[in-house]
C-alpha cells in the first residue's frame, strides 16, 4: 500500500483505523494512484502548484546586468556593483560616500485581479556611525510623472549589522497600474553609511 506516503498530522486518528484501499490492478496503478493521493493530501505540493503560477515583473531581479533598471547619483557614479551580493555576483550599491543622493528605479505594469501582488527584496547596512540620523535610505512607488504615491520602506545607519535581511511588502492597493518602483539613499557630509540591495522581485500570483 501507499501510507507511507502519505503526511501524517497529530490530529489525525491512527492509520490501523482507517479502512485500506485495495489495489488490484498491478503495480504501475498502484503506483499512479499512490502518487495521485500523495499529491492530493501534502500541503507542500500544493503549495508548489500555487508557486508555479507566480510572474516576477522584475526584468533583472538579481542586478546583474541592470537591465530595465535607472541610475540617477550626485556624482555620476554606477550603482551596480560586485563588492556585496545577496546571490550571484552583482547588486545594488547606493550612498558609500558622503553627500549621496542615489536613486535606484525600475518601471512596472501591475495588473489587477491578482491573489497577491508582492514585492520582496533583501537589503544590508553597513555604517561608520549608527547613531546618524542623517544617512537614510527609503523604497518607494511613484506614478509615471514621478509623483509620489507612497513611501513603503525606510531605514537608517541605526539598522547597520552588515546582515543580509529580507523585506516583503503587499502591493495590492497599486495594482493595474504603470508606476516606479525606487530605492533611494541619501547621505551627510560625514561618517559613510553604505546601503545594499539585491533580489528584488514583484510577483504577481494566482490571476
């Protein structure tokens, strides 16, 4: 039989009460239904089924190659680099010196009737200083104008752990938009703050 297959709950009453199904028709049927069941009752395959419908609207979620990505510096200087990655060998570098004002964006479409519309990126802190109040870094959406819509992440040199973390944010209350998703930093004129991100997804599930 297949009920070693099968999840197990501490609910569920013992598998000596529950009445066996016959199987009579030879080992690949048994095999096919075996399976069949095991895919039907274990919420982890559910889950991947659900996974599998998700679209990331990111073209370059890892930042290796910038593409679909604006850079916009105080001084002229790229935010891709190669000194600090989540995964793979690139990410996003913003501030690191004094007097920074970057801003990191990318355009995106947000269709409407989606089970869940997420943006999820990870982002680390290091600072010369973590008491200063001055050296922030924020993630926002704005329309196509560059209007602001909201800011929906901020943080400051007091987060320093040098510490990849990991931030998931609902984006429902944009969907069927045009809008810009921004990471932006800005820095004083002393004690460098250096801001990272990396994997930034939008994933558009369940439509």
């Amino acid at each position: 039989m297949c009920y070693s297959m099968l999840p197990t709950k501490a609910e569920d009453p013992p598998f000596i009460n529950k009445p066996a199904i016959p199987i009579m028709y030879g080992h690949r049927w048994r095999k096919a239904l075996c399976l069949a069941l095991f895919m039907l009752l274990t919420p982890g395959v559910t889950r991947v089924a659900q996974a599998d419908s998700c679209m990331d609207l990111v073209a370059d979620s890892s930042l290796e190659s910038g593409y679909g990505w604006s850079i916009k510096t105080h001084g002229g200087y790229t935010l891709l680099s190669t000194v600090q990655a989540h995964t793979g060998a690139g990410s996003a570098y913003l501030a690191g010196v004094d007097n920074a004002n970057d801003l990191l964006g990318t355009k995106l479409a947000l269709p409407a009737d989606q089970a869940s519309l997420l943006l999820s990126f990870w982002w680390k802190v290091n600072s010369e200083d973590r008491s200063d109040v001055n050296d922030k870094f924020a993630v926002q959406i704005v329309d196509g104008a560059g209007k602001m819509h909201k800011n929906l992440f901020t943080l400051g040199s007091e987060r320093a752990s040098n510490q990849w973390q990991q931030t998931t944010i609902d984006l429902q209350d944009f969907a069927n938009q045009q809008v810009q998703l921004q990471f932006v930093a800005k820095t004083d004129e002393a004690l460098v703050t250096d801001f990272f991100v990396d994997d930034v997804e939008v994933n558009a599930c369940g439509g």
